[in-house]
C-alpha cells in the first residue's frame, strides 16, 4: 500500500502539484519570517554578539543594551581585581545627532566610544586590527556599509555630530543596530561627542574577558552586588545578549504580531493544502472504491492517503529550503538583517510538515465516498 502511495504520487502528480506548491510556499514564507525577525531582533545585541568579551558590567535592571546608564569608574577596578578576569574594557555610549555634508536633516545615531586597539574587545568579530587603528585618528568614526546612503556620506566625508565635526575613515559589515545607526568611534573622540557633562568619569559598561569562559556564570554571580562601588549589575555576554534580544521581541509587542502573523500563515497554508489533497482524494474516489471492492479496508486506504500527505510535505518543504537558501543568501549579499539557526530551521520545516500531516487528516473523511457502490452510479 505504501508503494501504491508512491505510485499515485508520480503518476497523478497534476493532481497533487497544487498541494505540494501550498506547503513549500508555507514553508518558504516560515523560514524567511523566522530569519527576518531572528536577524532584525538580532541586530539589537550586535554589540555583545560581535564582540569577544565574557561579561558585561552595567546599571542593574537594564533591559537592553540600548538602554544603559552610565555607572561609576570604580566598576572596572572591581572588574580587575578578580583573578579570573584577564582583561577590562570601557564601552562609552552616546546617543547623538548626525548631520551629513548636505544638509538633509538628522539622523538619530548611537556612537559607541571603544579601545581602538588592534586586539580590543569590543567589535572584535566586526573590525579588523587595520580598521580599528584608524580610529586613532583625531574625530574618526567607522559606520556599517548598508548605512552610507542613510547618513548621506562616503568614506572619507565629514559629518557633525552634536556639533562636533568628525570623518568617515572606514566602513565595515556587521555593525548595524535596532533602532537607529550605529556609529563607532574611539574613547576620546566619544567623550567629545558627549553633551552630558555627567559622564566625564562616568562609563555605560565595562567588558571583561575571562581566563575561562565556561566560568563566565559563576564569575558574574561573584562579582555582581558590591555597593561600594555604586548601584551596577553584571551579566555573562549570552544572557545580556538573549536579555536584549527578548525585549525587542516582547516587551515591545513586536514580537506578538510576527507571532499572529505566523499563526495566519499556518492556517492559510492548512487550509489551502488540505482542500488541495481532499480534491485529489476525490478524483481518485473510483480507485479507491475499486480497492475497497477487491477487499481492501478503508484503515488501509487512510494509510495511503497519510502516505501520501506525508510524501507531498516532503517534497514541498525540500523545494521550499532550496527556495530559502538562495533568498538568504541574496537577502546577505543586499545586508539585509537575516539569521537562522539549525533549531529554528528545523522547527519550521517541522510545522509546515505538520500542515501536511493536518491535511491529511482533513483528506480522510473523503474515504468515505470510496463506497463499492459508487462504481454501479
């Protein structure tokens, strides 16, 4: 019966083209949403997952690390003087405005004041040891690619920011942010660009790299707490990561809408797809009903048409990960924020067959035309 399943399957495929379309577009447009919304919330822990550093010292209860507040100096002292850590870096943020050489209005950037040197924690992932000399230069600032035509500049160009000149000296990939654009420049030129005179001694974070990083958990519990160092808080670079990433995500209703729009997409396709294989099921009624005749029993035939539910879901979703990787990889090439993981892959691939499985069940109740009688009609 099970090759029965195979053979209806190549023989009558015009019949199940249709439903084979409906799950691997189903599926297409489940993993493309899955990468879009993994990539965009993503893009809002960018600096910790593109740097190298273990934890992140900053204001307790921040939520992302977009929302930071500036912490005492002394932080990094405490940071130092644990003997696991091997090294201590400053993280300068700086919300500003830029204005580019021709005057088209402002544009809302976050300058993130780093250590530009060569073996620096901060954008370790993202900044060659070449570019992140340039910041050395007097009021230098490196933006990401995918961001010149929205600041208005090329490499080499000046801007203003919060009235204070500075020059593109370098772009690179892998830099862009949630919420607005993400500008990179040294410590000193940052304090300069700095307006809050609050924050002359004063840092957002302060990154530390570890001896060990399997003992990043229990290093961050230990160092966490201390008041005499001012109110600051300390988390391990994944969870800071997955904090930010989870705000973005919910705690802005965001990630409700891409949830309901998920929940469409599965009923349109459950829909589709199981009218599709019920009306092939139809078509092949007198079939079925010869079967029943020579002594087939209808359990029989449901597993024919589960057989073949399965088979037009994995057909469907083979198509619709060929489909998807080419669309990722020119969503990439475009720096468009993409990502997807082997987890979340999976799990897509595994609901769009579910779909099928569900319309296979919905195609069942058809059987019930496959009565011998209908061949004496």
């Amino acid at each position: 019966m099970v090759a029965l399943a195979r053979k209806t399957l190549v023989y009558e495929w015009r019949r199940f083209l249709p439903a084979i379309l409906a799950v691997g577009f189903a599926g297409l447009l489940q993993l493309l949403q899955a990468a879009l919304v993994l990539g965009i919330f993503g893009s809002a822990s960018v600096y910790i997952t593109g740097s190298s550093a273990d934890l992140w010292a900053g204001y307790p209860g921040t939520q992302s690390v977009n929302l930071g507040r500036s912490i005492d100096s002394g932080v990094e002292m405490r940071l130092r003087m644990d003997p696991a850590v091997s090294a201590v870096e400053p993280f300068h943020w700086v919300d500003a405005d830029w204005r580019g050489p021709s005057d088209t209005g402002g544009v809302s950037v976050f300058v993130s004041g780093i250590n530009a040197r060569p073996d620096g924690l901060l954008f370790a992932h993202a900044l060659s040891p070449a570019l992140r000399a340039r910041l050395n230069e007097p009021d230098a600032v490196i933006v990401d690619r995918a961001d010149l035509d929205s600041l208005g500049v090329g490499i080499g160009d000046t801007a203003v920011i919060n009235g204070h000149r500075v020059r593109v000296v370098g772009v690179s990939n892998g830099l862009r942010a949630l919420g607005g654009v993400n500008v990179v420049a040294s410590l000193a030129t940052a304090a300069e660009l700095d307006t809050d005179p609050s924050n002359a001694n004063r840092m957002t974070y302060f990154v530390a790299k570890l001896r060990d990083p399997s003992d990043a958990d229990d290093v961050a519990a230990r160092l966490r707490g201390n008041r005499a160092f001012g109110p600051y808080d300390v988390w391990t670079a994944e969870s800071f990561a997955r904090r930010s990433q989870m705000y973005w995500m919910f705690d802005t209703g965001a990630g409700a809408g891409v949830l309901f729009l998920a929940g469409v997409v599965f009923l349109v396709g459950a829909v589709i797809t199981s009218q599709t294989l019920v009306a092939a099921v139809i078509g092949s009624v007198r079939e079925y009903a010869t079967l029943n005749a020579l002594g087939v029993g209808v359990g029989a035939l449901r597993k024919v048409v589960m057989e073949q539910a399965f088979w037009v879901g994995a057909i469907g979703l083979l198509g619709s990960t060929v489909l998807g990787g080419l669309a990722l990889a020119l969503a990439r090439s475009r720096s468009v924020p993409v990502a997807l993981s082997l987890w979340t892959t999976l799990a897509c691939l595994g609901l769009c067959m579910g779909l099928a499985i569900v319309s296979g069940l919905a195609a069942m109740r058809s059987l019930r035309r496959a009565d011998p009688a209908t061949l004496l009609r």
